[in-house]
C-alpha cells in the first residue's frame, strides 16, 4: 500500500517559445496523501489551473515529474491517458460541465459505462451515489432545472462515480453563493476522509479554506512559503501546525497551544463547533 | 449511445432540419434513378412485349429504336425457311410527324400485320387499324393533344383516321404510334420495305441456336435481350451523364446538410464533449457519439426520403403521364447504402473538430 496519491516533482509548464514564453508554472513539487484536502491558492493567473490540469494529467508539464502510485503518468503515451483519467481521478470544474442533453442519473451512469461497467449497473450504481448525496429526487431532470448546488453535487457524483484515488476541482464554488459555497467545501472534505480519497482544490476564495488539511499558495507559478495555522479547539489561540501540539480523535488531527490545552481537550468533552479543526495560512 | 440520441433529440429543430436534407437528396437520388428506370423501361417496352427472341434487321444496325433499317428482299421468306423456326413478324418502324389539329408531334411508327403479330399490346380503346388510313395511336398522347377515337390526323401526304387508343406505350422522345404495314410502305413509297423480323423458335429450339442458323445475307441477326440491351445503351448515353451529374450533387448537398448541422450541434457543445475528454472519452467514443448522430439524421432522412419519392412519382405521373417513372428495390437498397456513406462523410467533418479539443480546455472559463 503506496502511502503517497500523487507525487509533483519540479513540475514547470511554459506556454509559447522564446521571447514570448509564459512560464505558467515554475518547479513546483507537491506531494498528496491518501484521504488529505488540499486547498491550493493564489491570485488569478498564479497558474493554479495549469497546475492542476498537469496534476490531472489533462496537460504534458514542460519540466519536472508527476508520479500516481508510483506511474510516472507525465511520461506516459497519450493513448494510455484517457484510461488514467477516467479511473485515477475525478473531475469537478468551475462551471459544472454537465451533458445538458443527459439526465441527472444519466450523466453520472455514462461515466461508469465509459469505464466499462454494464449499463443496468452504471445506473444502479449512479442513483445510489446521487441518492446518497441528496440527489434522490432529481435523478431524471435535466441539469438545466437544477440549482447551482445540485450542479455541482452531480458534478461530485460524475466525479466520484468510477472510485478515483483523486479529486480534483478548479474553483469549484466559484459559481456559487457563499453558502452553498461552503456546503459543497464540506461534502468534497466528507468523501476525503470517510472514503480516503485525496482531495485537491483550486481556489481564490478565501471563505473556504478551513476545510482544508493544508493550504497552498501559488503566485506568479510558484509556491511561496507559508505557515500553516490552526485554531486551538480549547482556547481558541491560532497556533502554527508545524509547531503545535497534536492529538488524533476520531480520525481528525487537533492542534494546540499547549500540553494543557490537549489534555483538556482529550479528556472533556468537545464543543460541537469546533469539530472542524481550523487552519489558517499566512504568507511569510 | 444514448448521449447521441438525447444530443440530437434535445435540439429537435436542427435534427428535422438535417433528416429533411437527407429526405429531400436520398428522395431526389430515387427519383432520378426511378427517372432512369422509367426511360429504360419505355425504351423496351415494345421489344418486351412484341412476340419472339430473335431479332433480324439491316447489316450493321444493332438496335431498335436508334437506327433505320431496311432488310434486303426476300429475308421474311427466308426466314420462314429456316428449321426450328415457328413465327415470323415482320414490322416496319419510322419516326414521323403528325399534324393535329394543327399541332405537329413526333411519333415512333410502327407498321405491322395484324395477322402476324407486333402490333400494340394494349389495346384500351377500339381496335386494329383494318384498312391503310386507320391508326392506333399511344392513349396518354392522344389524351394530352385532345384525340379521339375518329378523329383525323395529318400524316405526311394523308389523313388518317384514330381507331383505337393503345396504353404502355408512351415513349422516351414522344410516343407509338401503330399502323399497318402497308401503310408504311405505301408512305414511304417502298412496296416490300420490311425493317426488323421478330423470330420466334419452335418449342424445343433455343432462341441462340436460331440465331445461329439464320444466315440471310445482308442481315444482322441479334437475340432480343441484345438489342433491348444495345437499345438501353443508346438511352444511357444520351441521360447518364445529367442524371449522375444531379444524383451526385443532390448527393453531396445530402452530406453538407447533415455534415454542417451535426458540426454546428458539436461546436455548439464543445464544452461538454470537452468534459468528455477530461473525464477520460476517448476520441473514438466521440468520434461514434457524432457519427451516430449523423446516422441516425441519415438513416431517418433517407426512410423519409423513400416516402418523398414515391410520392412524388406518383404526382409527376398522374401530372404528366408521359413521364414514367420507376422506383425498383434495388434503387431503395442502392440509396440506402448511399445515406449510411452520407453518414459516415457528414461525419467526417465535426470528427475533426472534436479530435483538436483541449481536455485541458475545459478548465477555462
Ligand atoms: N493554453 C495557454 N496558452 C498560453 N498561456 C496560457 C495558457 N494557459 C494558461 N496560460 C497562462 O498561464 C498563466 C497561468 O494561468 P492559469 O493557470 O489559468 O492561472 P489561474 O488558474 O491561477 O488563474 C497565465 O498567465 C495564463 O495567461
Ligand atoms: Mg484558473
């Protein structure tokens, strides 16, 4: 059991030759685990999309590595591609992407037959994961009758459809209200961790980074450094991860200022709202 | 695949568009061959029905309808001698002008011998001439020049009388006409004047032993299914071309219709085919998704199509009964295949479109 999903390795992507190159994205390396969300932004332009479109093998990096599992998939045929994506990773974009033309059930159940599954199974299979994602009653509309919220749960359904190892979605509340925004940061971060699958998110929107185990920030192609922050559940204190004291309950990780407040915290009771362990990023 | 049909379904004014494009080629394709058909169906009509297999006529002159001929004395007689030999029909054809009521129409005109045969077919109304100045003449001509049985017709130096009306025998460049034949002869001023013999063999004799046996000097001895053949070729050489020049153009507007609304359908989804491809559709499964498309307007069309021809026959025909037109089975099976090529060339042209999309692409805004 490989302990890392995906592994970026000096990864560049320069668009255009000579004077008027791009360099969208400039050496980075990024390793993603099993059953981890991480949050990676950056102003417009910082090459966020160019990032995640090599990391989803949709775009050949100009330089650098990406390892799934141990394949090098940036060094693989273009043939062997498509195969990748529709089995190693699921796809969720800014602006949905469903097939107007499909029912609900139907754009999820095509995914599963592209992979191979029978069509009577592609649909059991498609109406039991939108029926558990509170789609159940939507499953024969056209996506044109479907809230902005119910779009992008379908698009999580098409996503999650084929078992990937890894979620991707580029600015996936972008088209949403904050709200609703917010509710489907929750339900990408539920799949992460009840069904171990690595999760990682492009985004500018600021609103949604707690529910991330690790925020990235991309400028002008490139990470910079940043300290990781979380919030102490017993005092509050926004403490540094990397230097905090930890404790694991219920499969989550908790940071704290200080001995003591761990083991107040492992010993009482939690306070319902700060079930979520609180990150926050500065950049140094 | 079932994202071809919703595709198609979902923008139902594009998809009628693009099946009545195919209808109207696949149904001006048929027409056009019926039209085909027809010609050669009326240019044999007379051989098809005239009794005999064998067919004699002048040294050098191979068919029927193309060429005069004048086959040297005594060649009847000496027919009628040769063994195996059952029935003789000699018959004289000429083109000639009628005048009627002072309109001028050419006819194909056929003298024959009431009592050997060679005469019209069908007779729909009165009979045979009996004396020299009576005429049958083809039923649809005489309907559309306002002839009836007794009227007088112009005929070079004399008149003659209509007594009879025969059906079946409208005719390419204008229609039969029958007489006896000495009326012939005595118009043409040639008192024995025979054109063509129509040999039938003896039960037991096959028609190319007879014609094997038949050696009369200064003749050409055919089977009939030759000269119907020769016949057919002298058609084809004047209709052919224009008739494929139109088959081929209605053809290629066929493929630019359903070819440009299947492309216009999948540039107007680039988006989701787009998503298609990120999430892992080969360009194959697209490739079929709008070749299906394609098939499906082709295959819809072309069924329509069918439909549009008959029912156009059927109007040109009762509207001008000269024309026939014959729309045969393996015409149908012929454009068929013709809307599945249609299919597969329409297709051809979004095929590109979606083989250069970006999964990329979808990514951006
Ligand atoms: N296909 C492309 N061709 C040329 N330049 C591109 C292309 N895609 C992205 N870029 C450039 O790369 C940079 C990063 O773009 P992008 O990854 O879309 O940033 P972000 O998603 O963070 O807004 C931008 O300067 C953009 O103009
Ligand atoms: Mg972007």
């Amino acid at each position: 059991m490989s302990t890392l999903t995906l592994d970026v390795r000096e990864v560049s992507k320069r668009f255009g030759d000579g004077e008027t190159a791009v360099k969208a994205v400039d050496s980075v390396s990024l390793a993603v685990e099993p059953g981890e969300v991480v949050l990676i932004m950056g102003p417009s332009g910082s090459g966020k999309t160019t990032l995640l479109s090599m990391m989803g093998a949709l775009l050949r990096p100009t330089g650098g590595t990406i390892h799934l599992d141990g394949t090098e998939i940036s060094a693989l045929t273009e043939g062997r591609l498509p195969d990748i994506r529709l089995r190693q990773f699921g796809f969720i974009f800014q602006d949905f992407n469903l097939l107007s033309a499909l029912s609900v059930l139907e754009n999820v159940a095509i995914v599963a037959e592209l992979a191979g599954a029978g069509s009577r199974v592609a649909r059991d299979k498609a109406a039991a994961l939108l029926t558990e994602l509170g789609l159940g009653e939507r499953l024969d509309f056209l996506p044109e009758k479907l809230s902005g919220g119910e779009k992008q749960r379908v698009a999580i359904a098409r996503a999650l459809i084929n078992d990937p190892a890894l979620i991707l979605a580029d600015e996936p509340t972008a088209n949403l209200d904050s709200k609703i925004g917010h509710e489907i940061m929750r339900l990408l971060r539920g799949i992460a961790k009840e069904r171990g699958r690595s999760v990682v998110i492009v985004s500018h929107d600021q609103r949604i980074r707690d529910i991330a185990d690790r925020v990235l920030w991309l400028e002008d192609g490139a990470f910079r450094d940043v300290v990781t922050m979380a919030t102490d559940p017993v005092c509050e204190m926004a403490v540094e991860r990397e230097r905090a004291v930890r404790a694991e309950r219920d499969g989550e990780t908790y940071f704290f200022c200080s001995r003591g407040c761990r083991d107040e915290f492992l010993g009482g009771t939690l306070p319902d709202d700060s079930r979520h362990p609180r990150s926050e990023i500065a950049v140094r | 695949m079932l994202l071809a049909r919703r595709n198609l379904f979902r923008d139902r004014t594009r998809f009628l568009l693009s099946v009545l494009g195919v209808a109207v080629s696949i149904g001006l394709i048929l027409l056009l061959a019926g039209y085909r058909s027809g010609i050669y169906r009326q240019a044999s009509a007379y051989l098809d029905h005239a009794q005999g297999s064998v067919v004699v006529a002048e040294r050098g002159v191979r068919d029927f309808l193309g060429t005069s001929s004048v086959l040297p004395a005594g060649s009847e007689g000496a027919a009628r001698q040769t063994p195996g030999v059952a029935q003789v029909t000699p018959v004289v054809s000429q083109f000639v002008i009628f005048e009627m009521h002072g309109r001028k129409d050419g006819f194909f005109l056929v003298g024959y011998d009431p009592a050997k045969g060679g005469g019209p077919w069908d007779l729909a109304e009165g009979r045979e001439p009996a004396v020299d100045d009576e005429i049958v003449v083809d039923r649809t001509a005489a309907r559309q020049h306002g002839l009836a049985i007794g009227d007088q017709i112009r005929l070079l130096d004399r008149d003659v009388t209509v007594v009879g009306l025969s059906g079946g025998t409208t005719f390419w460049a204008g229609s039969m006409a029958f007489a006896r034949i000495s009326t012939l002869q005595s118009l043409l001023r040639a008192p024995d004047l025979e054109s063509f013999l129509l040999v039938s063999p003896a039960g037991g004799t096959s028609a190319a032993a007879i014609a094997d046996r038949l050696s009369i000097p200064g003749t050409e001895v055919l089977l009939k299914g030759d000269v119907i053949a020769n016949d057919r070729k002298l058609m084809a050489r004047v209709y052919d071309a224009p008739i494929g020049l139109m088959v081929a153009i209605a053809f290629v507007v066929g493929v630019l219709v359903v070819g440009l609304v299947i492309y216009t359908a999948t540039i107007e989804r680039r988006r989701e085919y787009g998503a298609l491809k990120a999430i892992g559709a080969r360009n194959r499964i697209l490739y079929r998704v709008v070749a299906l498309q394609a098939l499906i307007a082709a295959v819809a069309g072309s069924v329509l199509g069918v439909g549009l021809a008959y029912g156009a026959a059927t109007g040109l025909m009762a509207w001008r009964p000269q024309f026939q037109v014959e729309i045969e089975p393996v015409a149908i099976v012929f454009v068929l295949a013709a809307s599945l090529l249609m299919a597969v060339l329409a297709a051809l042209i979004p095929a590109r479109a979606v083989a250069r999309l970006e999964p990329a692409e979808v990514f951006r805004g």
